[in-house]
C-alpha cells in the first residue's frame, strides 16, 4: 500500500511554472533603466539585457546549474534599439518559461532569435522613436521655450519619458503573450517597411519645419557696378528658393553627422567658431 502510495507520488506531474505580470514589468524597468547606458565594447547591450532577466530566470530555474546556463546564454552580443527592444524581451521571458517547462527550446534558438530580431527590431526603433517621436515633441515645445517658458524645458522630460515607458511596457507584455507571433505579425507582408517610411516621413517633416523656423542664416554681402547698380546676394538666394542658406547649413551638418558620427561638441565648438569667423569678415 506505501509502495503504490510512493508511485502516485513520483507520477504526480508537477504545477507548470507561470510567470506573473509584475515579474515581467520588473524585467521592463531594468532593462529601460540601462539599455543606452550599460553598454560594453565587447557585447554592448548584453549585460543589462542578463541583468534584466535575472529576476525572472530565478523563478523559472531552480538549480544553480539550469539557472547558470540560461544568464550564459542572455551574455552573448546584444544590441538593438532600448525602447522597441522590449518586444525581443518579452519573446525571450515567454520562451525561457516555455524551456522551464519542458518544451523542446534549445539554447540556440533562445540566441537564434534575439539575434535575429535586433537589426529589424533597432532599424524600427530609431526610425520611429529617435527620428518621429522625439523630434515632434520638441516641436511643440520649442515656440515655449524661445519665449522663455519653462514648460518648453519641463515638459519635453516628463513626455518622452512617459511615452516610451508605456511603448516598453506595451511591448514587452505582447511580446510575452503572443512570443515568436508577435513579431512574425509585424514583420509579414512588409509592414516593418511601411512602419520606418512613414516614420521617416514624419521624422523629416518635423526637422524640415525646424530648420526652417529656428535656423537663421543670411548673408549681407552685395556688390556695386560702375553704372550704380547693385546686386544683393541674399535677394539672389531668396530668388533662386527661400531659406537656401538655413538649407545648406542643416545639410552639412547632415552629411558631417552621417559620415563621421554623432560628434556633437566638436559639431556645436565648429559653428560657434565659424560664426564668429564669419560674422567678423561681413560674410554671415
């Protein structure tokens, strides 16, 4: 009778571990916390990405040995956008528990998808975070802050904030529920394209109408001919398409900003200098 008692026991199958969804919102918090800032030059995002699923891999594992290969397999190189890059988070904690469970989920695949998702996934988050979001909410608030505002300087660090916490917090929970789903959905039919070229769209909209509103730039430079006839330089300009000068200004410092990076003192200490220089001659 024990021993038949012992064998129900033993077959009893085990409670299937779950998670709940404050240990993913907590998976969210760290990893937004330290996405742009703990960055190796080995394996860039990689440690804060282990870091975050930390709390989660100790619920799920309970041996030293299962828990340290899971933070191994979270260490290798990681790097895609910090905001958007929730969704990969959320597909990585649904098939971590899907591996706790018993399913056949090797460690490869784990690797095998974050990998694969962090260029689609950073080409998305830059086009549609850094070049839409940003640069619209700075247009709002710009008029504000060049009359002196300060809600042109406070609310532009309380909105984007706000926004990309509830775009994280969105993100990762869908990327949990529906796992590989999720991204496949977005991904299908080319709608990842559509989403980066409407918020390029936006993007440079935006910066085009900040161009031309907040950078000022003419010449005074005209030239006098013997029979008393002048030329005005900036008439010229305005006649050939109005603002050209702002136009060209913007676009060096594109062309500057894509070939030699974001080198924004050595960019801010150049047009300084070169407005002085400029400013002095009777150029600018």
């Amino acid at each position: 009778m024990e021993e038949k008692m012992m064998n129900q026991e033993i077959t009893q199958p085990t409670e299937p571990k779950k998670l709940k969804k404050r240990d993913i919102t907590k998976s969210m918090w760290i990893y937004y916390a330290g996405a742009e800032l703990s960055n190796s030059y080995e394996r860039l995002q990689s440690l804060v990405f282990c870091a975050s699923m930390t709390p989660v891999l100790k619920k799920l594992y309970s041996t030293d040995e299962e828990l340290s290969a899971a933070l191994k397999r979270h260490l290798v190189f990681f790097n895609t956008e910090g905001i958007l890059g929730a969704i990969i988070q959320g597909i990585a904690i649904s098939m971590e528990e899907q591996k706790a469970n018993g399913e056949d989920i090797s460690d490869d695949t784990i690797t095998g998808i974050k990998t694969g998702l962090m260029g689609p996934v950073a080409g998305m988050g830059d086009a549609i975070i850094w070049a839409a979001i940003m640069p619209i909410i700075f247009s709002i608030f710009l008029p504000f802050a060049s009359n002196g505002s300060p809600i042109g300087g406070i609310m532009p660090l309380i909105l984007y904030p706000l926004l990309t916490i509830l775009i994280s917090y969105f993100l990762i929970h869908n990327g949990y529920t529906l796992g590989k789903k999720s991204i496949v959905s977005l991904l299908h039919g080319g709608r990842m394209k559509n989403i980066i070229f409407t918020a390029n769209i936006i993007g440079l909209t935006m910066m085009g109408a900040l161009s031309a509103s907040y950078v000022n730039l003419s010449t005074p430079l005209q030239f006098s001919f013997s029979g008393g006839s002048e030329i005005i330089i900036q008439d010229v300009l305005d006649m050939i398409a109005p603002g050209l000068l702002p136009l060209a200004a913007v676009f060096i410092i594109y062309f500057y900003l894509k070939k030699r990076g974001p080198r924004y003192n050595r960019i801010l200490l150049t047009v300084v200098i070169v407005a002085i220089i400029t400013s002095l001659l009777g150029i600018f």
